[in-house]
C-alpha cells in the first residue's frame, strides 16, 4: 500500500516538473498569448463596429425613395414624402375545406379572406367567374394542407404569400396587392 502512495507521488512530482525535469513551469506559449489578448481585442473591434453601424442611422434613405430607378428626382416637390396609393379592402365569401389530419381522418379549416387592391371598383367588376377561379385555386391548395403545416408565423405567412400567388395568376399582378386572413379556425 505505502509503495502505491509512492508510486502516486512520483507521478505527480514529475507532472509538476514537466517534462524537462528541472522544476521550472513552462512560459506561456506564443499562441495562448494571441488567444488571451488579441481574441478579445478583434472581440471587442468588431463589438465597436456593428454598434456604430446599427446606431449610425444613414439619414439618406428618405432620399433614396424619394429618387427614382436611375437617380432622377421623383414627381412632386423636393421634401415631400412619396404618396401612397389608397388601398380598398374587398371581403371574400367564407370559405370551408376539408384537410387531412395526419392520421387517417379530416379536419375542417374554415377561413375569412380578404384582398387588398388599389382598385377602388374592384368589387363591382369581381365576378362570380373570377370568384368561382379563384375559389377552385384556394380549395386546391388548401387541400394538400396539413393542420402542422398552419401552426406558427411562418405556416400562417407562407399559406397568405401561396394564396396571394394563386390569386396574381387568376386576376393578375396589380389587381391583388395582398391576401389578409381575418379568420382561420381548424374543426
């Protein structure tokens, strides 16, 4: 027993010695003296960079909407902020599909659209056959659907940017600017 404890001992007294024997502790090595002092320097030099870039602020932008594509002053006068198109809001019918619901069985989404258009007539001249399109578009899509494929934000974003998509194809790019969901409950 008391020749394990020497043995032990040995051990670490030649641990302590390094390797070289003589009783010395080694000098830190060039590489650690790089990564305790200059990693927190490039640290902090990129800290210093992004906080100076993010509170900068770049007072330009303003002007840069106000000029057209090539650099041209935009119609109106100088300082004056871009109008804005008026959009109307047009309802769409309720609508109620039937979607798989991943094990075996059905569910029911029942959805409350609504477009977004600059057209202000646009519900006069919506007819019941440009309806009826884009009700067979919806209903098509909506059915491939899964009720996960709903959940969260970005279900929710990408199901108004297809159904916005399949509405542009019926009714064309500057009919439709956006498709708002009002009301979506899955039975």
């Amino acid at each position: 027993m008391a020749d394990e404890n020497e043995e032990i001992e040995d051990e670490n007294a030649e641990a302590e010695d390094g390797e070289d024997g003589e009783g010395k502790k080694k000098k830190p090595g060039l590489m650690k003296l790089g990564l305790f002092i200059g990693l927190p320097v490039i640290i902090l030099a990129l800290g210093g960079t992004a906080a100076f870039l993010l509170l900068s602020g770049g007072g330009d932008e303003a002007e840069l909407a106000e000029a057209g594509e090539h650099g041209e002053e935009a119609a109106g006068e100088h300082g004056a902020g871009p109008a804005e198109e008026e959009m109307t809001l047009v309802e769409l019918p309720e609508m109620q599909v039937s979607i798989s619901n991943g094990n075996g069985g059905f569910s029911i989404l029942q959805m409350q659209l609504v477009f977004e258009t600059p057209d202000e007539h646009f519900a006069e001249h919506f007819s019941e056959t440009e309806q009826n399109r884009i009700r067979d578009q919806f209903v098509a899509f909506l059915r491939e659907l899964r009720p996960e494929d709903l959940a969260g934000s970005a279900g929710y974003q990408r199901v108004r940017m297809e159904l916005l998509r399949r509405s542009q194809l019926v009714l064309g790019d500057d009919r439709v600017h956006a498709v708002l969901i009002t009301n979506m409950l899955i039975v």
